[in-house]
C-alpha cells in the first residue's frame, strides 16, 4: 500500500464537515443534551463518524508509512504518537477515542449520556489541533 495524500485531504475535508455539524450544539448544556433525544442522536452520530474518520486516517498512515496494522483502535492512536505523527499533547486528548467508538457501535441502547457529552467537549476540544498535525503530512 503507498501512501494517499488525496485519500487524507479527502477524509479532511470530510470530517471538517463533521466538526462543523457538531459545533451547532456546542453551547447546549448537559441538562439539555440529556433531554433531547434529536439533538443527543446527532450527537452521537456525528461522533461516531467523526472518531471513524481520524482510524481510517491513522490505519492509513500506519500501513502505507510504516507498514504497521494496529489490532485495536486504541492501539493505532498511540502508534501515531510514538511515530512522531501527532504529538503527545494530542495524544493525550484523544487517548480514549477509539475505545468510545467502540461504545457508540455496540452499546447504542446502553449509553451512558454523561460520557457521550463529556467526549463530545473533548472531541470539539482536540479537532482543529489533529487537522492540523495530519496536514503537515500533505
């Protein structure tokens, strides 16, 4: 596999889309969130596609750079790290994700809506930083 400069500015300007969709609601308070069905299934929605743009973007980099297949998500977010692709500091922000992902796939009638909106203000928190680190690629 070799690398795919077009593949990431393609998967960029997609989840760029994701953020911005998810921005609308940045300012609802977590009482709200909680109450409104509507806006906590975009939400979660939103994220699930957002978390599953920044793994396809990792396992991309990690096979065709470095010729490295994650066996977790988690695992891929910290490769990404220790390969001096994204930085620790924004590592630390996103550590987690790939395990939430997993949470919002499978254990959609058993989510916890607390955890959905406190990764929600991390993921809004940590975006602008992980484009900016990936298009230093491109």
């Amino acid at each position: 596999m070799t690398f795919d400069k077009s593949l990431i500015q393609e998967n960029i300007i997609e989840f760029t889309k994701v953020i911005s969709e998810l921005e609308k609601y940045k300012d609802i308070p977590e009482e709200e969130f909680k109450q409104n069905l509507s806006i906590r299934w975009t939400i979660e929605r939103g994220l699930l596609a957002g978390i599953n743009i920044i793994l396809d973007i990792a396992n991309h980099i990690l096979a065709s750079k470095y010729k490295y297949y994650p066996s977790t998500y988690e695992e891929a977010l910290k490769e990404l790290q220790l390969r001096g692709v994204i930085s620790k500091e924004l590592y630390a922000k996103m550590k987690g994700m790939g395990s939430f992902r997993n949470v919002l796939a499978h254990e959609y009638i058993k989510i916890d809506p607390s955890k959905v909106y406190e990764n929600y203000k991390k993921f809004l928190e940590f975006c602008p930083l992980f484009i900016e680190e990936i298009s230093r690629l491109i």
